[in-house]
C-alpha cells in the first residue's frame, strides 16, 4: 500500500478514534443529566459503528500476516 494512502487511512483512523471518544463523553453526560434510556442506546449504537470502521481501517493499515 502507497505511503500516502495508509497516511490517509491513519489520519481517518484518528479522526474517527476522537469521534469516538466525543460519544463516550456525550453518553456519559446524558446519563449523568437523567436522559430518555432511547436516546442513550442510540448513541451507544453509533458509537459502537464507529469502533467498527476504526477496526476496519486499522486492518486496512496493519494487514492479517498468516505464519
């Protein structure tokens, strides 16, 4: 894979790995704040969409080598 791609993929990566950590704070303040359980559950399933593309560049970055 060209340098510049995997540049592009870790950059993504780390946009997405900040995104991710923004959910985490926003869910934990919801849940301090009393907020409806639905609206919660939504953003835990949007966060966890996002663990999966990170997961997903990331074996783009650092392919499976089979020993």
């Amino acid at each position: 894979m060209p340098d510049q791609d995997q540049a592009e993929l870790r950059l993504t990566a780390a946009r997405l790995r900040q995104e991710h950590e923004d959910y985490d704070a926003a869910i934990n303040a919801m849940i301090q704040v009393g907020c409806d359980a639905l609206r919660i559950q939504r953003m835990k399933k949007k966060k966890l969409i996002l663990k999966d593309k990170i997961i997903k560049i990331e074996d783009q970055i650092i392919p499976d080598i089979i020993a």
